[in-house]
C-alpha cells in the first residue's frame, strides 16, 4: 500500500522519539523509535501502563534476558495503545469527527485519499458511508524501531562473559523480532556481521509466497556501494532489504558518518541510475540463498523503497527529491525537535533549540563511540561535564553502560566518558614526557567526551515529570544544521503544512538551499583534515584527502549542470546557488593545490 504521508520521522536521538508513534501513527505518518536504553523503555511503559490503566508487571534487570522481554513489553504496549488511538479516529460519529478531520487535513494536497474524502463530505454528512469509506481507506502509520548495530556491548553475569546473543544490539533485536509489530527495524552506524546473521535465526524477517514480510529491514546508509554491499551480505542470508535510506554524510542530525566526499545529490542520482540492477543483483542472491535454505520463494521479485533525509527543509526541496530522484519518502528529523505534539523534548532544551543560531550547532567530538556527533552549544549535559573537569574530577559515573566498549583497561569494557576510563587515561598520559602543549591537547581529547547514552534520554525523563535520580538532569541533543532556520514552537498542523507548502514555519530569508548548506560543511570538514594533516601527513592521510576533494569537485560540477539545466526549479535562488558553487570550486581547487604542495614537500 502507498504511503499515507511522502515523510517519515526518523530515529531522533535516545528519547526524543521514544513514544513518536504513540503520538502521530494514528495520523498516517511513520516514526521510529530507538532501542538503545531498555532502563528508558520499562520506566515509560510503567507511566503508560499508570495512565491507560493496563495492567504492568515490572522487569527487572534480575530476570534472564531482560532486556530483550522490556523491548517486547515496550512495543506491545505502544503497539496496543496506538492501534485503540486509530480504531477510535476511525469509529467516526457526529460527536466524534475531529480526529478524522485531522487526519484528512494534514495529508497531502492532491492526494487522492483527501479528495475523494472532501467529494463523500461536500454534501450531507453520512456517517455509515463515512465509516465505510475509512474503513477501506485509512492506515495507519508505520512503529518502526532503530538498532545502532555498533552499540553492540558484550555483557556479563559478574566476571561470566555471556553468549553473543545477549550483546545489547542482539538483545534489542530480539525483543523487536518477538514483539507483534509488523514493522521495520532501521539498521544504522554501518555493518555488524555478527548482528546481521542473527537475524535470519528469526522466520519474522523471511518473505512468505506473496512477499509479505511481518518484520522488514531498512538500512541507513550514505553511499551505493554501502548498500550494494550490504544489500548483498543480508540477501546470502535469506534477508531482503525493504528499504534503503539515504542520509546526508554530515548535513543531518545525531552521529555524522562522513563519506569520502560524496555529496547527497550525486548520491540519489546514482541510486536513481541503478535502482533496477541493485533490485536484481541483490534478489538474484537472494532468491538462490531462500532455495538453499528450502524456504518459499515469492511468486513475485521483491521490490523496495529508497528515501532520503538529511537537511531538508522546504516544501520545494522535498518535492523536487521526490519526483527528481523517484524516492518514496523525505525523512524530516530536526525540524520534529519543536513540534510537542510528535517527540518528548523538555521545555529547558525545547527553548535552547528554539533560540538556537548557526554557531550554537556543530560537529562535535563528544560521543563516546569516537564518532562525530552533531552538539548543540551549552546543552545542559555539556554543563555538567564541566562542572566534574573544574573540580579536578572529569567523567561521568557511568549509570548505563551502554557504549561501555573500550577495552583499552578492563576486558569487560568501559565508556570513553566515564570517570573511570578518564582516570586512567590521564594517568598515562602524565606518564608520558610531553610538552605543556602537547599534553593539555591530549588531556582536552580525553575530557571531551560527554555521557551522550544517558544525556539522550534524559529530555523524555524530564518532559514526563518521570524520575532522573539515576541519570541526572542533563541533557545532550544533537540537532541538524538545519535546526538554526527554525524559531518557533510548532503544532503538529504547522510542521506538516509546511512539509506540504501550505505555511512557511522558517522565519529567517537566509536560509541556503539544502545542497549548498552540505556542500559548505563538507568544505569545513575537508579543511579540519587537511588542518590536522598539516601536522604530519602520511600516505594514507594524502590518498584520503585527494580522494575526497576529487569526488567534492565531481559532486560541485553535478550541481552545476544541474542547475544549470533547471527550467521550472529553484528559480528565485538560482543564481546564488551557482554563485556558491562556484565560490565552492575556488575552494576545492584551492585545497587541491595545498595537498599536492604538502605530498611534495613529505
């Protein structure tokens, strides 16, 4: 069935979308929830349980496979509670119609759906044929769930290491397979082998005669060649990947998994060129490896979606991704932080966010999984932190543990962040013969990290009035660039009129076109690289610099023939965006030239 909605709401965070779906999956529209912090996703099913009355039996960490049995619970509950949500919008009465009217106005102009329901109610209101009419028409938004396959910790019963299948991402893949979602879990942060072969231990995943699947896959990814390879390592284990989701490398919000200078555009245009022989390079393995294991084949070739997100921000670039590239849908995630109605945000960093200008957001250092992580400046969790560094005691305590995977001191593992880690690592570090310079450099790298598993979910905790004895009241947010053209907070009606161009929530004129906006941060990153291998530059560093420049400029000439083709597109900015681009070609030759004089020079 074709999608309610041409958006999703994707993964935003630890607990900003938490309870998403609970909220806007009655409308139509498709969310994901993440599984990282099982303790987050038992203490809001106990509040959930309280406030719908359904009974609740408490999991504790002293039941085997807790973790996988609060995912389970977890999404029953929103499962049950947002299935009553959309059966009561659809029992549609004279008493009770706001709801569905709701739901109507905010799809899409033009849709189908919304204009045979204006034809039925243009006349006298029928409500048998009105119920009838829903009945066959209405759907329900997607509850889909986020597995980060990294955060993959192995764990223990005292000093018992326990099989792999207990890890955390395996546990919460678990928990989703078992639950009675038929859904998708969204696999992100690049490939666990171990992780993607656990999940053909599952008959959820498998396609039946028609090719309907209960659980499906969708892999996040930034480049072809990442789903070509990944598509093709699920298919050899019966698995189909049902949708490929497309993020810019760096112009998006959470961790930024930078490509080697791969622009979004040329991206889409090469998933666009190659869209039917990536469908059957990977369905042949696929269909060869379902014969092998003596499962069904489909009487039908698989198909799937492919969207993209990242920095989108007006009406007219999420039309154009659309119908230029062929996508299925526009992921929206930053932009959803101001909207109270879809995610749990509290009101402190809701104001942050609201306030917040291009220089309070940037590409930090602070996640502990030694990935950058897009920061919002002076984000309460960052304040605490500092207040542990001025006392001379830096780290966190570490309540969580759940990217405590450093093995550098303790087979069992420890954060980066924590007080523990930070310990020894100093301690090492004044063991060394540095200079002062040198040595408050290393010790900055060190201190720098933030408890990011626990500060990304402390918001929900906060914006439920929930107890925070455990986690504190700090709060880490990772917001997209684009967060810093939005002020206000918004309705569920406003964000999605302004998705659909029938309101403007974006206050500010200045606001650049989304590929120009990621061209522009790709060129700071580049220039931080080239900064660090000024220092010392090996031939690994060289041959990464000029392959990264070499593919921007090839990225900076698609956007020029692009725009330069462009009739009916982007005419009031059109000038300016080649003007940048071209600005961005000077740069690129620029840095081209600086790489080659340091190659000489080493």
């Amino acid at each position: 069935m074709k999608n309610t909605h041409s958006f999703h709401i994707p993964v935003m965070g630890i607990g900003f979308t938490i309870d998403t779906p609970l909220k806007v999956a009655q409308y139509g529209m498709d969310s994901v929830i993440s599984l990282v912090d099982d303790i987050l996703l038992e203490k809001l099913r106990k509040m959930y349980s309280e406030k719908f009355e359904v009974p609740y039996h408490e999991i504790t960490d002293k039941i085997e496979d807790f973790r996988a049995k609060r995912v389970t619970s977890y999404l029953n509950l929103i499962s049950d509670l947002a299935s009553k949500k959309f059966e009561e919008l659809k029992n549609v009465s004279a008493e009770k119609s706001e709801e569905l009217f709701n739901y109507i106005s905010m799809l899409p102009d033009g849709s189908k759906m919304k204009s045979e329901f204006e034809k039925l109610t243009s006349k006298e209101l029928d409500f048998s044929k009105v119920k009838n009419w829903v009945a066959s028409n209405l759907s329900m938004g997607a509850i889909d769930v986020n597995i980060m396959t990294k955060v993959d910790k192995d764990n223990y019963i005292k000093d018992e290491k326990l099989p792999v299948e207990f890890n955390d991402a395996h546990a919460a893949l678990r928990g989703f397979a078992n639950s009675k979602l038929n859904s998708s879990v969204v696999l992100s942060a690049g490939m666990n082998p171990r992780l993607y072969a656990y999940m053909s231990q599952f008959n959820d995943f498998f396609p039946d005669e028609n090719g309907l699947l209960n659980k499906r896959i969708i892999l996040k990814v930034s480049d072809y060649r990442s789903a070509l390879i990944q598509g093709k390592f699920l298919a050899k284990k019966g698995l189909w990947v049902s949708e490929y989701r497309i993020e810019s490398g760096l112009n998006c919000g959470g961790h930024a998994f930078a490509t080697e200078g791969y622009l979004l555009g040329p991206v889409l245009a090469e998933f666009k060129a190659n869209r039917d022989e990536l469908q059957k390079a990977i369905y042949s393995v696929l269909s060869q490896e379902l014969l092998n294991q003596n499962r069904v084949i489909p009487h039908e070739e698989l198909s799937f979606e492919i969207t993209a997100q990242g920095g989108v921000g007006t009406y007219e670039e999420h039309d154009f991704l659309i119908n230029h590239y062929n996508l299925d849908s526009i992921g929206w995630g930053s932009p959803f932080l101001l909207v109270p109605e879809a995610t749990a945000v509290d009101k402190g960093t809701l104001d942050m966010l609201a306030k917040a200008e291009e220089k309070d957001l940037y590409l930090s250092d602070v996640s502990p999984l030694g990935v950058p992580f897009n920061n919002l400046r002076d984000n309460t969790k960052d304040a605490e932190k500092q207040v542990l560094i001025d006392k001379g005691r830096p780290g966190s305590s570490c309540p969580k543990k759940f990217v405590a995977m450093n093995k550098e001191f303790k087979e069992s593992g420890v954060c980066t962040a924590s007080r523990e880690y930070q310990h020894f690592k100093i301690k090492a570090l004044k063991e060394q013969e540095l200079s002062p310079e040198n040595y408050q450099n290393q010790y900055n790298k060190i201190i720098e990290k933030s408890c990011t598993c626990v500060g990304l979910g402390t918001s929900a905790l906060l914006a439920y009035g929930l107890d925070t004895k455990t986690e504190g009241e700090g709060v880490s947010v990772c917001p997209g660039p684009n967060m810093a053209y939005y002020s206000k907070i918004m309705s569920l009606k406003n964000i999605t009129d302004h998705i659909y161009g029938r309101d403007n929530m974006v206050s500010r004129t200045d606001r650049p076109n989304l590929f120009i906006k990621e061209l522009d941060i790709y060129i700071d990153f580049l220039k931080n690289k080239l900064a660090e291998a000024r220092v010392s530059m090996s031939k690994k560093d060289e041959k990464y610099l000029i392959n990264f420049t070499k593919n921007m400029k090839m990225g900076v000439a698609y956007y020029q023939s692009l725009f330069n083709n462009f009739k009916n597109e982007f005419l009031d900015i059109k000038e300016s965006v080649l003007s940048e681009l071209f600005k961005g070609e000077l740069t690129l030759n620029e840095i081209q030239l600086e790489i080659q004089s340091l190659t000489i020079k080493a």
